[in-house]
C-alpha cells in the first residue's frame, strides 16, 4: 500500500511539474514575467526535475546510496549547496557592497528613474500640448471650409437664378423682334 501511494505521488509530482513548465512557457510568451524571471523560473523547474528524477532513482533502488540522496534532496542537492532555492547569484555590481550601499545604490537608480521619467512626462506634456494646438486649427480651418462651402453653393445658386433670368430675358427678347 506504501508502494501505491509513493508511485501515486511522484506522477501527481511530475504532472505538477509540467504544469508549472506549460504555466512558466505561458507566461514568458505572453510577457507577464521578464525573460530574466522566466529563465531564473526555469532554473528552478529543472531543479524540480532533477530532484523528481532522484526520488525516483531512490524509490527504483537506483543511484547512491538512500541516506545520501535523501540528505542532498532536503538541503538543495549535493552539486549546489545553496539551501535556499529561491537565492539568485548576486551581480558584478552588487557584489561585496554592504547593505547601506545597495540602499544608497537602489536610490540613487530610483532617482535616475524618476529623472528619466520626469523628462518622458514634459515630453508627453509638450506632445499633448502640441496635439491640442493642432486639433484647435484643424477646428478653426473646418469652420473656413464651412463657410467657404457656403458662400460657394449661394453663388452657385444665384448664378443659377441669374443665367435663367438671362435665357428667359434672351427668349423674350427673340420673340418681339
């Protein structure tokens, strides 16, 4: 009954893990996460699998010894030695500074960020002001049109009035003499 349950569990193990896999592809292609995030993601589904892979070498009978592969599964895997799996490595910048020195650091990129994004806003600002100024004289140019058109279909109209006035002065005056 032990066996059953064990052998249930390490497919409910390996049917979750392909959920996290098809979950984590989904999220990369569809830029919910970074690409960074996605591949530190990934990093830590192929621990998975690895470890899956020695649960199962260990229930099989294969590989090292038990108390080994039980000892490396519990402390983050013996090629590793990080117990933490959730720690990224550190970068070239952050490397050897203490923790006032990343606060001063993570400020002072917040305060290029705000720069740069106070610069984007008085650019956003003058586009919005300029989009304004164009639609107010595509509004006033409307109007010129309007009235244009108007003052072309009255003339047209008493153009028309004035050449039938014509023909019927024409026709009058062929009929007297």
């Amino acid at each position: 009954q032990v066996n059953v349950v064990i052998r249930s569990s390490l497919q409910s193990l390996r049917e979750k893990i392909d959920q996290l896999k098809e979950l984590l592809l989904r999220a990369v292609s569809t830029r919910q996460i970074t690409q960074l995030e996605g591949d530190r993601r990934q990093n830590l589904v192929d621990d998975l699998l690895t470890r899956h892979k020695q649960l199962e070498a260990s229930y099989k009978n294969e590989g090292p010894e038990p108390d080994v592969t039980r000892s490396s599964l519990m402390t983050g895997g013996v090629k590793r030695g990080v117990t933490n799996p959730w720690l990224m490595e550190e970068s070239e910048e952050t490397r050897g500074l203490g923790f006032d020195d990343l606060r001063q650091q993570q400020r002072r990129i917040i305060e290029e960020q705000d720069a740069g994004l106070d610069a984007l806003s008085s650019i956003i600002s003058r586009q919005k002001q300029m989009g304004q100024e164009i639609g107010n004289e595509l509004d006033e140019q409307n109007e010129i049109i309007d009235d244009l058109t108007n003052l072309v279909e009255n003339t047209d109209g008493r153009i028309r009035t004035q050449t039938r006035h014509v023909k019927m002065v024409d026709r009058k005056s062929t009929s007297c003499g």
